[in-house]
C-alpha cells in the first residue's frame, strides 16, 4: 500500500501547513463545501483522540507482541535485509517523522522504482502510483501485504504520537509541493493507519479520491466516527480489498 506509491513531478511551493480555516472553492470535484469553522479536533476533543489512540495501541502492542515477534522472525529468516523498514513521512502541522513497517520488499527495492514505474505515473494517480504484482516484494511479503500485517509497527508509531489509528493517509514528502491550501488541511491532524481511504478503495483509489476522503474525515471528525472505521477495517483486511 505506502511503499507502493511512486511521486510524480512536484510543482510551486505552497505555504507552510498551519491550522487552516476553510474558505472558497475546493479545487477537487465533488470536494467538502466552504466552510469558515476550523478543521478537525481542537482542545478537549484532540486530547481525548490522542489518549484514546496511546490507550489502544498499547494494548495491541501486548495482545500482538508474539504475532509480531513471530513475523520479525519469518522475515529475516526468508531473506538478507532489515525487519523493518524505514520511509519518511509527513505528519501533523507537516512535521517529518520515521513510518515503521515489516520488510515486504527485497534489498534496493527504491532503487529499482523508478525503473519499474517508467512512464505509469499519470493524472489519475496525482503523486501517487502504486505498483499492482511488485516484482520486489517478497512471497513472504505478499501475504503480509494482502493483510496489511506489515504495517503492524505503526502502532509503535502511535504509540509515540506520530501516528494516530484513524485518521488521513501518511503523506509522502515529494507532495508537500503539490499541496495548495485546501488540499493542506488533512494535515491538520496526525495521519492514520486506517482511515476513510483504507476502507473505501485502499491502494486502488486515484490520489484525489484518497484526498477528498482525508479532508470529509478530517472536516467530520468525532469518536463515533473512529470507532466505525476501525470495525468497518476488520472486514476490509479480512477481504485483503484495495491492498497491494
């Protein structure tokens, strides 16, 4: 799903990501409607989504330690290389931080990227591209991807506060450029490891279909909201739908 995506070329720099308020014309069809509140949850309400995520990410942590350990172990068994891969990502207020996740690609993979996606990317993926039948991911990492088991260290991410378990997809930062003010506001909370985009498409989706979902979730934000993503997640990686 995210070491899939492939940027495309960047252009003009937008403004630094502070809270935004929204105003005018969304420039994606069928965007969110003005509006001149704020976007997604301040005071109380961010610190009750914030104990919330720590809360149940430490449990997972324990509940799925020996899951976890179990897979740690299959993966540096089945081939040279880290467990764990590293990516930069953009969180909340454009702060950088280090996305965890199991290896599922062989030694180079990002070396090798370019070379396979030649000239896939298009408009309809934006900045995006993921790459259907990656021939550098493992046979180990296929079935760990169809389950989206890899991404199983980012409740370590949460955990540390980069992350949160609902909320936008993790940015990359070759899209910062591409990023106009409105497009900006998903950046207003920190980004999920599940979210609208997860259970409504995945990796399937273009890159201004996932941004129009991060920004509906982040303008209607609310506990109840989370918690009908998280169940509705269940389903979506029992199924494997919209992973690769």
């Amino acid at each position: 799903m995210l070491d899939g995506e492939m940027p495309a070329a960047t252009t003009g720099r937008s403004p630094s990501p502070s809270r935004p308020r929204r105003a005018g014309r969304s420039p994606l069809p069928g965007g969110p409607r003005p509006t001149t509140r704020p976007v997604g949850p301040t005071g109380a309400r961010r610190l009750v989504k914030a104990g919330f995520d720590r809360l149940i990410a430490a449990v997972a942590l324990i509940v799925l330690a020996p899951v976890m350990a179990a897979i740690a172990v299959a993966v540096r068994i089945t081939g040279p290389g880290p467990v764990l891969d590293r990516q930069r990502r953009i969180g909340r207020d454009g702060a950088e931080f280090t996305l965890l996740r199991f290896r599922t690609t062989r030694p180079g993979a990002q070396d090798r990227k370019v070379e396979l996606v030649g000239d896939l990317v298009s408009d309809r993926h934006g900045p995006l591209l993921k790459i259907g039948r990656d021939p550098r991911m493992t046979p180990l990492g296929g079935r760990l991807r169809r389950r989206s088991l890899d991404e199983l260290p980012q409740l370590i991410n949460v955990l540390r506060g980069d992350m949160s378990l609902v909320g936008p997809r993790p940015t990359l930062p070759e899209e910062m450029e591409r990023y106009g003010d409105d497009v900006r506001a998903r950046l207003v909370v920190r980004p999920g490891m599940t979210g609208l985009w997860q259970i409504d498409g995945g990796a399937d989706l273009s890159w201004e279909e996932s941004v129009r979902l991060d920004l509906r979730y982040v303008e209607n934000w609310s506990v109840m909201l989370d918690l009908r993503i998280l169940w509705k997640t269940w389903s979506t990686v029992a199924r494997g739908a919209g992973a690769y």
